[in-house]
C-alpha cells in the first residue's frame, strides 16, 4: 500500500483502549482480534477500581495479564506533570474558545476519577480545572471522594484528550500508543472537536470508512490467536500503520476538494488489503466466524495561533513520527483514532 515507513516502529504497539476504563465480557473477542495489529492492549484503571477488569471479563482479562499482554496504566502516575499540564491547557482553551457552549441540559452527570483528571500529578491545578468547570454548570462537587461527576460531553471530550496525549507518555516508556475505541460516540467527539469553528483542522478532518479486515475471535482460543499472530502480524501492522499514513496525506491535501480522487484510490488499495487479510485469516482460524471491521478517523494539520488542541499536541511532538517523511514541518500536528466493530452478517 506504499505508506511511508513509521519512525516509532521499533517501539511496541499498544492499542489504547478508551473511553471506559476495562471492556465487558461480550467484548472479548475483538481483543483477541486487536492482538493481531498490536503487540499489546492498554487501559487506563484508576488504582481503586483495579481488579474490576478481572470481574468484567474473567476468561480473557487475567490471561492478558499475566502473559504481558494487557498493560495496565495506573492514572496516578501515568498521568504526569506534563501531561496533567496539557490537559488542563487543552480543556480550559476549548473552553475559553467556546466548544462547550450550548450544550444540552443534563440531569445526570457522568464519574470520572479524580487521578484521570491530574490529581495524582498536581492537585492544586486539577482543582482549579473541575472550579473552572463547575462555574460552567459543567462539573459537580465529588460525591465519593475518588470521582467528579461531569457532564457526559465534558467527560468525553477528556477521556478522548488524555487518549491522544497518552501517545507523547508511552514514548517515555518505550510504547507506541495507538488509540483504539468501539465507541461510534468518542470518535463522533474528536472529530466534532477537530471540526469546530476556528480551529485550523476544521477542512482537514479525515474518516476512513469501516472496512471488514478480520473476524471476532470470540470462539478461537487464546492460544491458536496467538499462534496464527506469530506468523501473520507483519502483515497487520503494515495495515495498521498505512491508515495512519493515509490520514496524514490526504489531510495534508489543500484545498480539500482535490483529495477526492486519492481518497478513491486509497480506499480501493485500502479494501484490497483488507480483503487479503480476511483470507489469510480464514483460511487458517476457520469459517463461520463475524466480520471484524477496523477504521481510523483524524487530521494533519500546522499549528497556528488560537488553537488550543493543537497547541498541546504541538508541544508533545505528536506528529513528526507520521507526517515527517510527507513534507510535514515542525509544527505539524496529527490527532487521530482508530473505530473498530464486530459486524452481525458472518462471512463465508
């Protein structure tokens, strides 16, 4: 598919599993299916909810575990000083911006913890965030000690910042992080966000359709994934790695109606790929199994003034690694994310 070669290859690649903290026990057999593009699945679990994982899905998440293949991120540290800072700066200028203006009235608001706030890396600016918010109407006095109940676009929007600014943390362990949702709502958010008046992504935003690349490996044992992975993961990686780079050239295309005929292109070579993979796949695993579609949402864009999203992923070097070898300058930024689903029609 010819994209150009990812600089942070050497590093693992980790699925970043968001919005929510740990998936269910009907989830996991996309899990399985993300071992194929990724070396390993991350979360981020608040330190007083671990375990909970292990209740949610008690076939799939303590094997993940103990073989290394669940990395589990504890906020209170994961969530340094820098990143803390960044996220304080990216909310409170989306605010200032007006982002969360007019949203709808909600009776009930949503717990998010306090350490996936910051208040493990900096209390006084964690709480001088959730003030800003609650003068807003947009965040609630803590009922528990350990959450803040926030209003479900608010939480949201948080959870989908510390997912692309969790990319800048895992390069200080060595980890290529890769946001990864299920969640149509989350991928709505950060493409609503890099849409908005007055931000530069706005004509940039780019969304590769849902394209059926693999199955639910839901009744294939752990073991036999793990197996058909040692000897066909290359191939899902480049996969992986090409949507990324596909993101960061057509978005860097300006004006936007010229990208249409590359757009065609690339989704032809996109579903051609795709389409091998699937083979590979049911030829070794077997028939009869749901199709696993895998898309990716995001934008490439230059950092100018007035635009606090960008701003923050400028200052964490969150781009260079893509759009570097596309002409791309420093101050070219790239957000992205990828959708994956189970599909209900069975492929034969």
């Amino acid at each position: 598919m010819g994209a150009p070669e990812d600089v942070m290859s050497e590093r693992a690649d980790v699925a970043y599993y968001y919005p929510a903290p740990y998936w269910g026990l009907r989830e996991g057999g996309w899990l399985k299916s993300l071992l194929l593009f990724f070396d390993k699945v991350s979360i981020l679990l608040p330190r007083y909810m671990y375990g909970r994982h292990h209740l949610a899905d008690p076939v799939l998440a303590s094997p993940l575990e103990d073989q290394g293949l669940l990395e589990v991120l504890d906020p209170e540290t994961w969530i340094d000083m820098e990143m803390a800072t960044k996220l304080a700066e990216a909310v409170t200028g989306l605010l200032a911006s007006g982002v969360f203006d007019d949203l709808p009235k909600e009776d009930r608001f949503h717990e998010l913890s306090q350490s996936r706030i910051g208040y493990g890396a900096d209390v006084d600016l964690a709480e001088s965030l959730v003030s800003e918010l609650r003068a807003r109407e947009l965040a609630r006095p803590s009922e528990d000690g350990v959450s803040i109940p926030l209003h479900p676009i608010v939480r949201t929007a948080i959870l989908v910042i510390l997912a692309q600014l969790a990319r800048s943390a895992g390069t200080k362990q060595n980890l290529s992080i890769h946001p990864a949702t299920s969640d149509d709502r989350a991928l709505t958010d950060l493409i609503t966000t890099l849409s908005r008046e007055r931000m530069p992504s706005r004509d940039r935003v780019i969304a590769l359709d849902l394209e059926p690349v693999s199955f639910d490996l839901d009744p294939v044992p752990l073991d036999e994934v793990l197996q058909f992975r040692a000897e066909h993961q290359a191939e899902h990686r480049a996969y992986m790695r090409d949507l990324r780079g596909f993101i960061a050239e057509l978005s860097e295309i300006d004006p936007p109606e010229d990208r249409e005929p590359l757009l065609l292109q690339r989704r032809q070579q996109i579903s051609d790929a795709a389409h091998e993979l699937q083979r590979s796949t049911r030829k070794a695993l077997g028939v009869n199994l749901a199709s696993w579609s895998l898309g990716i949402a995001g934008s490439a864009w230059s950092v100018t003034t007035g635009d606090p999203l960008g701003a923050v992923l400028a200052a964490l070097g969150l781009g260079s690694g893509i759009v570097g070898s596309l002409g791309g300058g420093s101050n070219t930024v790239v957000a992205y994310s990828y959708l994956f689903r189970v599909e209900r029609t069975f492929a034969r």
